[in-house]
C-alpha cells in the first residue's frame, strides 16, 4: 500500500475536504515553509510575523537540547 493509497471511514464530503487541503499543503509548501518558519503560512500581515515565528520557536529546539543534554543530565543527578 504506497502513501496515496489508504483506507478511510470519513463522510465523502469530510473525505473531500481532508484531500483538498492536503493538496493545497503540497501545492504550497507547507511543511517545507513550516519548518522554515514562514509566518506568511498564516497571516500576510507583516505585522503579525514577528509574533508567528516566536510561536514556531518550538521547531529548532533539538539542537540547543542535545547541547545542553550533558549539564541537563548532571543536574538530574
């Protein structure tokens, strides 16, 4: 069973609507431009951008954790 073939349970038109965004997600980028921290993604403002991408702060936390694991783990000895 390859990723565009799957099995589903939703009403044809919830079913509908669940492809057409996940087509507009492909058409636009959006995972790459998530990941990229584009605040465009959600308002076209520029006023509300700098506000947006500190909500998406989350997304590159890995790398300063993985830094900071050895001192984190010293502390919970």
């Amino acid at each position: 069973m390859c990723a565009e073939e799957h099995a589903t349970f939703l009403p044809k038109a919830t079913a509908t609507a669940v492809a057409l965004r996940l087509r507009n997600f492909t058409d636009t980028q959006f995972v790459r431009r998530l990941w990229a921290g584009d605040a465009g993604l959600w308002k076209s403002d520029a006023a509300h951008h700098a506000v947006i991408r500190d909500r998406l702060g989350w997304l590159d936390v890995i790398g300063p954790m993985q830094q900071a694991l050895a001192s984190i783990d010293t502390f919970v000895q």
